[in-house]
C-alpha cells in the first residue's frame, strides 16, 4: 500500500519557522519527481516546491528565498523547511511524489499568525 505521511505542520507566529516532512512507503520515489503543494480554501492546489531526482529544484514565486526543499532518497522523504512564515502562507500543504497525477498524502495544516 502506498502512503506518504506529513507531519510537522502547527500554528506559528508570523516570521517564525516550521519544518514538514513526508515519509512514503510502499513505493521507492528516489527516481521521480517529489513536492510540495498547497490548497487555499476554493482554489486548486498550488505548487510551493519541487525536486527532481537529480536535485533540480523549482519554487513558486511567492515563496523563494524562504522556503528550501530536501529529500533523503535513503528514507525516501521529501521536506520543506519554512521560514520567514507570514500569515498568507497558512495553507494545508500536501506532500506529493510524481507530479498531480501521482500520488498524495493526506495533507498537514499549517497556520501562520499575525
């Protein structure tokens, strides 16, 4: 069974730091594409960040220069160091491995206070 887990997500004050982590299982991603999207209540889910197999990384505008993606392909994890959080970041966000048509986790909120 295939699973990608979050977990690190909360509520912190604006300009402080949070740091996600996806465990899979279930299916070796050291050779594909993993990320991090977001949902914003009635809109799609959007990229925050991306990392190829072979380390080439892409970020939306919005967050760059603050948000830096890693993976450990040993562990088969992805993560998102956030910092310099503001309160229009606070989204579920959503670990993901093979683009929107692979597969998902269940998503971790993150809340961002003023």
């Amino acid at each position: 069974q295939v699973q990608l887990v979050e977990s690190g997500g909360g509520l912190v004050q604006a300009g402080g730091s949070l740091k996600l982590s996806c465990a899979a299982s279930g299916r070796d991603y050291s050779n594909t594409i993993m990320g991090w999207y977001r949902h914003f209540p009635g809109k799609q889910h959007e990229l925050v960040a991306l990392m190829t197999s072979s380390g080439i990384t892409n970020y939306a505008e919005s967050v760059k220069g603050r948000f830096a993606i890693s993976r450990d392909k040993a562990k088969n994890a992805v993560y998102l160091q956030m910092n310099s959080l503001r309160p229009e970041d606070t989204a579920v966000y959503y670990c993901n491995a093979e683009g929107r048509s692979g597969d998902w986790g269940q998503g971790t909120q993150v809340t961002v206070s003023p």
